[in-house]
C-alpha cells in the first residue's frame, strides 16, 4: 500500500519525540482520553487483570482435582471457583481481548482512520465494562457466585444463595460494552475507509471485525432482556422460568444459548482475523482466497445464530428441532474448514520466518483444528448423549477458547506490540514462552477429551477414584501452561524497559498501521492516507515512512 | 464399576456399541485431518522457510477448484456423519412399546426411584438384562440430568415435567450413576449405581423387603384420599370428567382444541386444574400445586393410567 505522507525529519519520529504515548500527562488524560489506541492499553490493562483473576481460579480448581476426595476446598468453594472463572475469563476476558485490545488499536489505524466513528461511546464503552467488571469482583468478594457461568434457571433464581443478582448485574452492564463497540467498528468501517481503501482492499482482521461487530449488536441484547425476565419474575412473581409459577425453566436456555453461542463466535472470529494477518505477514504472502475467508466470517456470523439449540440435545426439546441444529451445526463446520485450509495454502511457496507471532498463529491452527474437529463429535446427535455435561466439552470449549482464542490473542499481541510500545521484545524468551503454552495446554486438556468420553462429568468436586490419573496428568499440564503465561508476560514486561527500539515496521509487514511510527502519534497518519494497490501486496517494495520521509 | 484406570468405558447397553463405533468414526475422521493439516504446515515451514530477507514470493491469489474442493468434500463428510447421528439419535429417542417402566424424582441432591410394583430405592437403581426399560424423570427443584456413561445414554431431569429415557442393559453388573447436570453444593455427591440383574434375581429382588402397595394401589388410596373421587366417578354424571380410559385418549377442551391425554396432560391438569379444561365441564377443581408431592403424582398418573388398561 502507499500513502502519502507530510515529509517530516525522520529522526523526530525515531525519538519518538511526539506519540499519542508522551502527547499528554498524567491520570485525568489516560482515564478521559478518547483516543482508541489509549483506550485500548486501557483495555489491555483491564483484561489482563481478569485473565490473571480468572486464571488463579483455574489454578485452584486443578490443584483441588489432584486427588478424588475433595479435600483442598468446600463444595461450595469448589462451585464458587469454577463458576468465577468461566464469568472472569467468558465476560470479562475473551469477549473483550481481540475486539476491545487489538480492534480498538489497529482497526482505524489499518483503515487510514484517526479514530474511530463516536470516540466518546469507545471510552463509555470502557466505563461499562470497568463498572461490570466491578460489580463481578464485588461479587466475589462479597461471597461469590455458585451457578456456573451459565446460570442455568431455576437454581439461579430460585435455588442459589450467592449474589447472582449482583453478578448478572455486572454482565448486563458489561453487555452494553460489546454493543457500543461493536456500533464503532461498523460505523468507522463503513464511513471512514480512507480514500481508495475499497471493501476489497480491506485486511482481512477487519472483514473479521465486522462479521463480529454484527454479532455484538444483534446477540448482546438478548442477554439483557434474559435478566429483565428473571428480574420481572423475581420482583413480580410473574411465572416465566419457574415451574412453580407455570413457567419454563428451559426457555432460559434457549435465551441464554441464543445470545451465548455467536458469543463463542464474537470470541473466535477477531481471531481468525488476527491469524490471516500474522500468516501473510510471517510468509510474505497474500492471503490464498482473500474473498473465501471474508465471506466465510459473515457465513459464521449469520449461521452462528441459528446453532443454539445444540447444546440442549439432552433437555427433552422436540426431536426434530434438534434435527435442524444439529444439522446447522455441521453446516458451519464448513466454512471453518475453508479458513483452515486456505491459511494453511497461504504458506505454500511462501517465506516463512518462524518468529513469535507466526510459532502462536501455527499453534492456533493445530489446537483450533482440534478444537472445531472435536465440536463435530457433539454435533453428532446420538454422540452428544453420551458426550453432554462430561469432561469432552471442557476439553472441546478450551481447544475452541484458550488453544484457538487466547494463541489468536498472543499471536495478535506479539504482532503489534512494538506498534503498541514502540519496542521490541526478547525473541528467544517470547518463543520459549510460546512453546511451553502450546505444550502445557495440550498437556492439561488433552487427558480431558478421555475423561469425558469415561463418562466423567464436568462441574464435580469429588469423582470416582480411577479418573485420578487423568486429573494428575492435567493438572501437571496446567504448571506448564502456567508457567508458559509467566513467561511470554514477564517478556512483555521486560520489552517495556529494555526493548529495543522497534522502527515503523520490524516485521516488514504490509499494511498502513506499519507506514507509521511506532508509537503511532495521537492521530495516528499526519495527512489522510491514499490507499493505491490490494491488501497484502508483499511482492511489492517496502514502504516505509523513514524511506518516503526522506525521500 | 471397575475401579482400575481404563481408557475405554465399558459397554453395557444395546446402544453402546453403535455409539461407540459412530465415536471411533469421528475419531478416524479428525485424525485423519488433524494429522494432514499439521504435516502439511510442518512441510510447509520446512521447506518454504525464509532463506534471506530479500525474498519476495510471487503471490498466488487463490484457486476457485481448491476452494469448491474443500468446501464441499467436508461439507458431504458433515453430511454423512450427521444422518450417522441423526438416525442413532431417534433410535434413542423412542421406547419400545414393551419397556418396563421405572420412574424417578430427582432432587437435591438425591435419585429417588419407584418401581411399579412398589419397591422404591434411593440412589439405586436395579434393572433387569437384556429388557428394555423406560424412566419418567422429573425434578422436584433445579435441573438434573440422570447419566448412565456405560449404557452411553443421558437425559435432563427437568422441574415441572416430563422427561423420559429408555436403555436395554446387555451385561449384568454394576455401574455409575451419575447427575450431569450441575445442580448445586452437593452436585457430585448426587451419584449412585446402577444394578443390572439377571430377570429371576430381578423378580426376588422386587418382591423382597416389605411387601408395599404397588404404585397403582397407592395410586389408587391417594386418589380417594385427595378427594379426587367426589367429581371424577367410574361411570360419568360426575362434576367432573370420567377417567376411564382417558389416558393416551384425545380429549376435546372448552378452548375447542383437542389435545391427547399423556403423562403431561394428566400432570398439568392436577396442578393446573383451569388451563385446560374439558369441554362440557366448569373450571371448579381446586389445584393441588404445592401440596402433593412428585411421587405422589407419579402414583395418581399411574393409576388414571390403569385406568385405561383392558381389565383382566
């Protein structure tokens, strides 16, 4: 791509004299800023708090599996611990990582914008997710929550004694994050593209961010009215989820499902999109099927709505609904498959430089084959009898959430950091922290698929004695993984002070995020970009704004 | 219940072995891509590895018979694998007309299961081999879900309902019971056995212990009891309609629709005496929510069920 830009003396943007970084001081100007690359180390910040919050949890629940017994926490503790994790890690982490972190920072950068569309609504978005988050972490310290992540009626309501109402409060609140961030990105990516940035010169991390921004709008409000109901019903003794009032506990589920499975979706896709640029990058290549794999992030936005009932096969709903799920289900299957196999023609012939975003987007690739490889066993109707509530849909989810998700967040991460902070970071150290996550994950998930197949079900705080050892061997995977995360976060950390300087482009990537300095200045492109060839144009010279700078 | 490490459940119900083929299919079938992904990377990243920095590789943009290749080669793979499922799936899903029927009331955190002739167990379950056997499940709190990992069968115990199962054990023995569903504090202690006997020592154990009334007869004491047979007499005239031969019967509403007398039907006009009411009839039975317990309605609808039964 070229831009043009307002020659400038090179060596003040290699100071990094002026950067939206250093451009203001002080508290009031990070806690009022309305800059989306501020905002999203805001986010980046928040996040991490939660993934380190929900991943102590994780911790705890392993370490009380190391023995049947049950002799580490309460049952209550237990209950507590594995619900805040899925409420910490699900709301709190996921949803927001790839969308709120990396979308807030690169989306108007990679569109020649200098913000996004409402940047006001951006930092209210970051205030709802900051009072949700808030109102979760008063929940668990008030005295926690024991329903699961799912909130299943009518123990919610009715049966549990934790402050459920307090927790669904704050994933109400956080909901009206999502929406306002996803109106942002589907307003700024329609309006302000800049000139000759068509729909088809796009990269594909936007295609991917819009496809999820459509979900976030159209799913996320369902949540809210679900809350409503229980609130309604609980307030006025209007029977909706009670059996005892005439209701039906099940209409939860399926309230629940339709906005919680595109959430799984709304997690996973900004990662695809993550991927297909760290795979060009790291093969300097184009994407193989550029319009195959943007479409097929809409085909799984749109189809991923239609999919909810799949996990209510065992519930008694009617046989040929399940049918039509199920079937649907394996209908999405499909263009996830098309994503794998064109990122993996992307590499063919290209030049592949293993460094520590490519080690994380090749370790997504193989955990998120498995992950969606094992989601076609629970499709399978009759399997998923078997299969429903065990150990296999643990395993399966965190292939999909942590092998998929989180490797496309660390991926994306490593990738634009030195965009980010302007440094480079200890590659040997990232790699090593990259490899010990993809073995440590494997190690504590994979003895999970034959747990579940066993028969062993999820959520249990003591279980039969002869699992144990398949309980040992995952526990001893979650040290690993462990310290996997330590590492690749204490290198990050480090880079901060003792990085080198990263340059605009360290990757020799393509993109107008990279014609940039690193740290980009508060408005990101000193005069309005023109965007002149396709995406991923990596036969072409580098341009680099050092280069045309002096030119 | 074998106590000792094992990597492969065992196979204890008719629906087993299919379910456990279907699960070695998908197992091929993910391998089989799994493996050829991961090769194909490795290769690739082998062989296409950046040898300087000047490189620069001729883009190669896409292929439209690569792309319909694999979207529709998986697409027929998925295909067949669901109409795999699908039909194993409505195998599962119908009982067989002679299956003995058992009936069970979930609740925190306990199984509490009938039999028929009377003998009840909590907890428990004995079963007799090689018979088909149907559940009638309800939940008298949250939801569980009655899971029977060596039979490969599982289904939700749901509050203010119905849910049935069926399996036909095919190997005398004991086996984990377990409730999947999770269901509060005390969810994985909501476990127990299944007991699959041989049908003579099933028979002794039946009619061992004290020798209780069976499910019809105390069906049949609640139904004086409660009142029920002040209105609802053998012939009719009564205030209310005749049960006899009401159930599995359709049964004209005021409302005009017709609906047919099932377990659900019988339940929620006990409990809910005016949401459908019988054409011809007043909406004046008073309800009996909340003051008859789930077993005690599982005995009122399996004596209106006998009710129905040619007599001998």
């Amino acid at each position: 791509m070229t831009t043009t830009v307002t020659p400038e003396s090179p060596a003040a943007a290699d100071r990094g004299e002026d950067n939206y970084l250093n451009h203001e001081y002080g508290i009031k100007s990070w806690l009022l800023t309305v800059d989306h690359k501020r905002i999203g180390l805001l986010y980046l910040i928040t996040t991490t708090m939660f993934f380190a919050l929900g991943g102590v949890f994780a911790g705890l629940i392993r370490l009380e599996l190391m023995t049947p017994q049950g002799d580490m926490f309460q049952a209550d503790t237990y209950n507590k611990l594995f619900t805040m994790h899925g409420v910490a890690m699900i709301f709190f982490f996921l949803i927001p990582s790839v969308p709120a972190v990396l979308g807030n920072f690169v989306l108007p950068l990679m569109i020649g914008a200098k913000d996004v569309a409402f940047p006001r609504l951006n930092l209210l978005s970051w205030y709802c997710y900051i009072t949700g988050g808030a109102l979760a972490t008063f929940a668990i310290v008030a005295g926690g929550v024991d329903t699961g992540w799912t909130f299943y009626t009518p123990y919610s309501s009715t049966y549990s004694s934790g402050f459920v109402a307090l927790a669904l409060t704050g994933v109400f609140i956080n909901g009206f994050s999502s929406i306002l961030t996803g109106v942002n990105f589907l307003t700024t990516i329609h309006k302000m593209r800049a000139p000759g940035m068509t729909w088809f010169r796009l990269p594909l991390f936007i295609w991917a961010h819009y496809a999820t921004s459509l979900m976030m709008i159209l799913g996320t409000p369902v949540v809210a009215i679900t809350l409503l109901l229980v609130a309604l019903e609980n307030l006025l003794g209007i029977g909706i989820f009670n059996p005892d009032l005439g209701g039906d506990p099940i209409l939860m589920q399926h309230l629940f499902w339709f906005y919680s499975h595109p959430a799984v979706y709304i997690m996973i896709v900004p990662g695809f999109g993550v991927i297909s640029e760290v795979i060009a990058c790291f093969s300097r290549k184009a994407i193989f099927g550029y319009s195959f794999v943007a479409f097929s992030s809409l085909a799984i936005a749109l189809l991923g709505f239609l999919v909810w009932g799949h996990h209510m096969f065992t519930t008694g709903q009617s046989v040929y609904a399940s049918m039509v799920f199920s079937f649907i289900t394996f209908f999405i299957a499909v263009p996830t498959a098309v994503k794998v196999f064109n990122w993996t023609a992307t590499m063919y012939r290209g030049s592949i430089d293993l460094k520590t975003p490519m080690l994380y987007a090749i370790g997504f690739m193989g955990l998120f084959l498995i992950g969606g490889l094992t989601g076609t066993f629970l499709s399978t109707m009759a399997m998923d009898i078997h299969l429903h509530d065990t150990y296999f849909v643990v395993s399966h989810f965190h292939y999909v959430m942590v092998g998929g998700m989180v490797m496309a967040y660390l991926s994306g991460l490593h990738f634009w950091w030195p965009k980010m902070t302007g440094r480079l970071y200890n590659e040997a150290m990232a790699k090593t922290g990259a490899v010990l996550i993809f073995l440590g994950f494997n190690l504590t998930f994979f003895p999970q698929f034959v747990l579940g197949y066993l028969g062993m079900p999820r959520r249990y705080h003591v279980y039969p004695e002869e699992f144990q050892i398949l309980h040992v061997a995952s526990t001893g995977g979650a040290t690993v993984l462990g310290l996997g995360y330590i590492i690749m976060f204490s290198c990050l950390i480090y880079s901060l002070f003792r990085g080198a300087k990263a340059g605009p482009n360290p990757w020799t990537a393509k993109g107008l995020e990279w014609e940039i300095e690193s740290p980009p200045i508060a408005h990101n492109f000193h005069e309005t970009p023109i965007v002149t060839s396709e995406p991923y144009a990596y036969e072409e010279e580098d341009v680099l704004l050092a280069d045309k700078a002096s030119h | 219940m074998s106590k000792d490490f094992s990597l492969h459940p065992e196979l204890a119900s008719t629906f087993a072995l299919p379910v456990d083929l279907l699960y070695f299919l998908l197992v091929a079938i993910s391998t089989f891509f799994t493996v050829a992904v991961v090769v194909v990377i490795i290769v690739f990243c082998v062989k296409y590895r950046r040898r300087s920095e000047d490189e620069r590789p001729k883009p190669i943009h896409g292929s439209l018979p690569l792309e319909l290749a694999w979207s529709i080669i998986p697409f027929f793979i998925c295909m067949g694998v669901f109409t795999l499922g699908a039909d194993m799936f409505f195998r599962m899903y119908r009982a067989p007309a002679d299956a003995i029927d058992v009936y069970v009331v979930g609740k925190q955190w306990m199984w509490k299961i009938q039999h028929p002739e009377g003998k009840r167990e909590i907890n428990e379950l004995h079963v007799p081999v090689n018979t088909p056997v149907r559940l009638t499940m309800t939940s008298e709190d949250v939801i569980h879900a009655f899971s029977i990992p060596a039979f490969r069968t599982k289904r939700d115990v749901v509050p203010g309902r119905y849910n049935t199962m069926w399996f036909e054990s095919t190997k005398v023995g004991e086996y984990h019971l377990f409730c999947a569903e999770y269901c509060g504090t005390q969810h994985s202690t909501m476990i127990g056995k299944v007991v699959v006997m041989e049908e003579q020592d099933y028979q002794n154990w039946l009619s061992g212990g004290a020798a209780g009334e069976s499910m019809v007869e105390a069906g049949m004491r609640q139904f004086e009891q409660l009142g029920c047979a002040t209105c609802h007499k053998p012939q009719s005239g009564g205030r209310g309609p005749t049960l006899t031969g009401v159930y599995g019967a359709p049964v004209q509403l005021a409302s005009g629709d017709i609906v047919v007398a099932d377990e659900a039907y019988i339940r929620e006009s006990i409990l809910q005496p005016t949401s459908q009411v019988v054409n011809g009839y007043q909406p004046i039975m008073p309800t009996f929510q909340g003051q008859i317990s789930e077993e005690t309605l599982l005995q009122l609808i399996t004596y209106i069920k006998s009710l129905s039964e040619p007599t001998e």
